[in-house]
C-alpha cells in the first residue's frame, strides 16, 4: 500500500481507493513494483532496463519511456505521487505530503 493505492505485485493489479482493481502487464508491474522499492531515491535507467527487459539499448530504453508514461496515468489520480525523471541518470517516484 502507498498513498491511496493498494498494488499486489503478483497478481498485477492496483486499485486506487475503492475503485476498481485494474490488472497491471507484466512489465508495467515489474517497473512500478522496482520504482516502490527504491522510493523517493533514483531508480536507474539501466537497473530497470536490464532487471526487466535483459537490454538496455536505445529501442528498449524508449519502450521503457511508453511504460514510465501509463504509469504515470494510472496515479495520476492522486496529487501527492509524481514520477520525476532525472535526465540521464533514471526516475525517481516521489509521494509528497
């Protein structure tokens, strides 16, 4: 649980408060579950794209910025979380208060 969401890693899914779970795809779950645990610290581009896509070439780093940008849709329906990026280095997810 962080902030008003519920997410299960293993069985995909996130629910914001008592709406509807939504099923998260594997590597949406992998990216969110990874930025979780490095909250409010960097979570490296390169950490990311060999944890979850065993490659960090140019094409996959942009699929991984298609995976950062859905992310970011599904909490952006609480205020308090934002996916920072930090240019060059990674992303950082921040839950203010």
């Amino acid at each position: 649980t962080f902030s008003d969401f519920t997410f299960n890693s293993k069985l995909r899914t996130l629910q914001f408060r008592s709406e509807d779970e939504i099923t998260l795809s594997p590597k949406e779950s992998k990216l969110l579950n990874l930025l979780l645990e490095n909250l409010n610290d960097l979570t490296s581009r390169e950490e990311a794209l060999v944890k979850i896509w065993n490659d960090d070439n140019y094409f996959t780093s942009r699929s991984m910025d298609v995976y950062i940008a859905k992310i970011r849709k599904y909490l952006s329906k609480d205020s308090k979380i934002e996916i920072e990026n930090i240019h060059g280095e990674g992303f950082r997810l921040l839950i203010n208060n």
